[in-house]
C-alpha cells in the first residue's frame, strides 16, 4: 500500500481543526486510511498515512485534505470545469506515425494562473513521483511530463526518432546530449537508471517538441531543461505519454484535478487538442462524471445492512460520490451516481457498496457466518485451494505458475541445502539443464519470478499453489506428489509480519484453531538441515504434532543466489498435510 507523508501541522490547520494523535487515528480508519508512522524530519512532525492502491487521488497532501473536508461536512463536492474555448485556439500537439513504436499515446492539458507556495509545489513534484510508482508501474505504462507554458510555444509535436538525431540539455544539467549518449550518462543515476530499460533497446525514442524545435521531454526518461517549472510558474503544461491510453487519461486526470484548486479560477483546467497521425483528433482532459444507477438492494444487500435511501444517499455524497435518489426506477428504489474525475475507482456496483460501507462504518457491522463457510476442514483440496487462492487475491498478492521440473541446482546449491538423495526425482535424460528434475519446493520458482521482475515496483507479493514431487518407496510409481502452497514478499524490509499473518489467515479459512492439541502451533526453528532461512527467523507450522510448513526471512546468500537485492520473506505449506 502506498504511503503518503504529510506534515501535521499544515494537516490540521487545513482541517481546521487540532487532533490528537488518537483522534486522527479513528478519523483516519473511518475514511479506510491508516495513520502507519509519525516521523520527526527538520523539526516537523510528519504523518506517514496508508492509503488504498487504487485511490490515486489520495497520493497527495491536496487529495488527502479534500476528502477528509467533504468527509467531514466542511466542503462540497467540487464541480471540474473544462474551460470552454473553440477548437482553433486550444493548444494542439500532432503525433507522429513512428511514435506507434515505441509509446504511441500522449494526452494533455495546461493549469492556466495557478499560483505555487513551497510546499504545493512539492507536493506538485511528489504526486508525479507518487503516481509513477503506482499505476504509471515504474514509467512503462504512462509518464508524466510538467512544463512552464511560458517558456515554450505550441503548437506541439510527438516524435519518435533515431537517439542519434535527438540533442538537447536535460533537467538539472547545463551540457548538451545527444539520446544515446543520455542512456549512458543515467546508467550511473540512482534514480533514472532503473527507467532506462524501457526504451533503450528501442531503434527510435520518443521525443516532444514544440513549434522551435525546443525539446519538451524525452519520455519516459527526462524533462528537458529550458521548460522547466518553478515556484515563480504560472501557467503548467502537463503530458503525458503511454503505452495504455485508460491509465493516460486517468494520470492526467489525476494531476489536474489535484492542483486545479491552486488556478485562480478554481477547478477549471485548459483543454489540449491532441491530433493523431491519421487525422482524428481528441480533446483532453475529460472531467465529466461518470454516472451509473445502482438499485439500493446491491447497495445494502452486500454489506449486509438496514438503511434507506436518504441515508445511502448522505454517506455517499460524504465519499465524494454525487448521490441521488431514481425518480424512474419502478418498483425497486435505485441510486443515482456521479462519479467525479478523481474516483477512477468507482467502476461498478460492488465499488460504491464498498464506499458505502467505508462511511457507515465497518465497526457499524454486525458480522454474520454464512452457512456455506462451515466446516472449512471438510472441504475438498480442490475446493479450499481455490478459496485459498481467493484470500490471497483480495490480500493484494498475484498468483504465479511455475514450472513443475527444475534444474538440480535450483533445489540444493541455490537454496543452500543439501541433497541425500532420498528425496527429489530426478529425470533420467533431461532436455536441458533447467529440467533435471521434480521439484521438492516451490521456493526456487518464486524467487526466479522476482529476479525476472526485479525492476518492478515494490512491494513486489506474489504466491503460487502447485505440486511437488518426492520420493516415496511406499507408492507403486516410487514417488508422490503433494500439494503446496507458497507465498513470496519482497521489498525494501522483509515483511516478515505480512507473511506471518498470511500464515494465519490460511488456518483461519480453513477453520483450524491455534491450539496445539487439537488445531496448530507455530514453534520456532533453527534446523541445520534447512538453511534457507535467516537464523532465528524461521518458524515451523505444527498441525496435530507434524510439521506441515515454515515460513521466515529468506537467506541473504540465497537472495544473492538469485540475484536478487531487496529482502524478502516466505512461507510454503502441505495442503495435503489437512485432509488425511
């Protein structure tokens, strides 16, 4: 989840009111946030606040205010205003053919007056850098671009040309590069190196222009220095360039939706007419409401409460969704929603419940058991790998499928183990070397996953539910296969706490009480023979007095084994361990 740092003191004082800490806590789980740190950084109190991945508008102090304001009563839901000017005197920026290439998609709009103090305008910066982390995944999807107007002059272009032909200054830089010399210039730069790959390898990148040859931005990479915005910038022209066109829109969207409020006519944004390399032309941004009818029963029903339309209608307009009650929805009353720029969020029926749900308060929720989740234990393998499948879904984590047979290596050498010889099946005449045998875990699977996506955003939570193959004279065929589950956390700390907490949400599906006699157990472990594991992280699942699975922080020498750089922790159960 991402975490948005926010000072306290300017917090509160547009609020409008002091909290204690404990206050905004319950403020913050009222709107579906978390208060998740309070930092001291050069004398200021800072609030570290979780906000939901999808909510984007969030990702800003600006987001952040206005929600809890229009939460609280204080606001009214802004009305976005497109500024209303003809065709032939909107800013245009024609796209070229060879931009289909490499990044074929650029939108944009201009914040006309708009007035930066310090602190705005960083947070101009940080949502940017905010949004690139999260749905822009890493700048491969959209990249965003921000450009004093008044240093440059339209109409625009968007190219994509040889690196050779490109020569411009780049941000914070005073010398002239040429596109392929700038490649190798960022490879020794923390923090843009690890955008290189995107276009790199490509024949042609993408290049914005305007009407005298001024280089805009080489996306997705760099701004170029002579449009550079400032606290002194009136007049912001904002791009962004994309391989997904919907994620485009909704970035852009998001970015002037945000900072509208800062223009001195408050909430309107200036148009950009955006023309194709075929003829057609579109008009960016579209700021209109989405508007959908939900009868009141999908509303309610779900959530699994009493309430009538009046105060569905209160609640929602509180979460920023305009509200109205059918006039001509027949027998059954239905709910009128306009869902405004900022909530992309909001696709379907089930996204307003949840909204509803949010401002009615979860703790306003009687919890009810349904009939069909009883007796979890006596369920099929099948039937409860798929729910299992299910829970991890809905706790953020994204399903992998791995190979069955690997490389000898991969489970002894790479995991830090040793082989007896009286586990793995080895195959006879293998193709390659990546195939030499069945595996005995899912571990080397899932650590391959990270290393091939180590560029990717983090946290990086992925799990796989599989078979593995060990020997067993006992059977007629000399092995068996088993049926497992694994899960895999990677990011910048070892998450060690969301593994542990996965652990236990599995015996809580599978109804199994932590009682050592009758449901399980964690114990700790520091077993010689498995050293895969950080010494003293370990610990091992005991169901009815068998270990069925461990989970800890993953070896650093096995990180290094796998190439990868970040920490991560693990955990891998017998499925089959439950259903003797």
């Amino acid at each position: 989840m991402p975490k948005v740092p926010v000072g306290r003191d300017r917090l509160f004082r547009v609020l409008g009111k002091e909290y204690t800490q404990e206050e905004f806590e319950d403020l913050c789980f009222e709107y579906g946030l978390e208060l998740d740190d309070v930092a001291t950084e050069e004398d200021e109190v800072i609030y570290k606040i979780e906000v939901a991945a999808n909510r984007y508008d969030l990702l800003c102090f600006e987001g952040l205010v206005q929600s809890l304001r229009i939460f609280n009563g204080l606001d009214q839901i802004p009305k976005y205003i497109v500024t209303n000017i003809p065709r032939e005197s909107m800013l245009k920026i024609n796209v070229k053919p060879e931009t289909a290439l490499v990044r074929p998609f650029v939108v944009c709009a201009v914040l006309r007056d708009i007035t930066f103090d310090q602190a705005s305008y960083k947070s101009f910066i940080d949502l940017q850098d905010m949004l690139h982390q999260n749905i822009c995944r890493g700048r491969t999807l959209v990249a965003i671009g921000t450009h004093d107007l008044d240093t440059i002059q339209g109409p625009f272009t968007y190219e994509a040309l040889p690196p050779t032909e490109i020569n411009f200054v780049p941000l914070k830089q005073v010398k002239s590069f040429r596109g392929d010399e700038l490649m190798k210039f960022y490879e020794s730069d923390l923090k843009l190196k690890k955008f290189l790959h995107i276009i790199e390898k490509s024949p042609v990148f993408p290049v914005i222009y305007d009407c005298n040859r001024t280089v805009l931005s080489l996306p997705p990479i760099i701004n170029g220095a002579h449009s550079a915005i400032s606290l002194q910038t009136k007049n912001v022209f904002i791009e962004c360039t994309a391989t997904d066109l919907t994620k485009a829109k909704i970035v852009l969207n998001t970015m002037v939706t945000m900072f509208s409020m800062y223009c001195k006519k408050k909430f309107e944004v200036e148009p950009v007419e955006v023309i194709s390399s075929d003829g057609h032309s579109c008009v960016y941004p579209d700021l209109s409401p989405y508007r959908m009818e939900v009868p009141l029963s999908k509303i309610t029903g779900r959530i699994g409460v009493s309430a009538d339309a009046n105060q569905v209608i209160s609640l929602l307009n509180r979460m920023q969704l305009l509200a109205e009650k059918s006039v001509s929805s027949g027998d059954e009353c239905s709910i009128i929603v306009s869902v405004p720029p900022t909530r992309s969020d909001v696709l379907e029926a089930c996204d307003v419940a949840e909204d509803f749900a949010i401002a009615y308060g979860f703790e306003n929720i009687l919890a009810k058991i349904s009939s069909s989740t009883q007796g979890g234990g006596e369920q099929s393998l099948s039937q409860i790998s798929n729910l299992i499948r299910l829970e991890f879904a809905m706790s953020g984590f994204t399903e992998v499928l791995t190979w069955i047979l690997c490389s000898y290596k991969d489970i002894t050498f790479m995991l830090n183990r040793k082989d007896d010889n009286s586990t793995s099946v080895k195959i006879s005449n293998p193709r390659s070397s990546d195939f030499e045998v069945a595996r005995t875990t899912l571990m080397p699977g899932l650590l391959k996953t990270v290393r091939e996506n180590n560029h990717h955003p983090k946290p990086i939570k992925i799990f796989e539910v599989g078979d593995v193959v060990l020997l067993n004279e006992m059977n007629d065929v000399g092995a068996r296969n088993r049926h497992h589950l694994a899960a895999l956390y990677c990011d910048d700390h070892s998450g060690f706490e969301v593994i542990h907490g996965l652990v236990q949400r599995i015996m809580e599906v599978m109804d199994i009480p932590c009682d050592a006699d009758s449901g399980y157990c964690i114990k700790a472990s520091n077993e010689a023979a498995e050293t895969e594991f950080l010494p003293g992280t370990k610990g091992s699942i005991i169901h009815k007095g068998e270990c069925v699975g461990s989970f800890g922080i993953v070896h650093p020498e096995v990180l290094g084994n796998f190439k990868i750089s970040f920490p991560c922790s693990y955990m891998e159960v017998d499925l089959q361990c439950f259903f003797k």
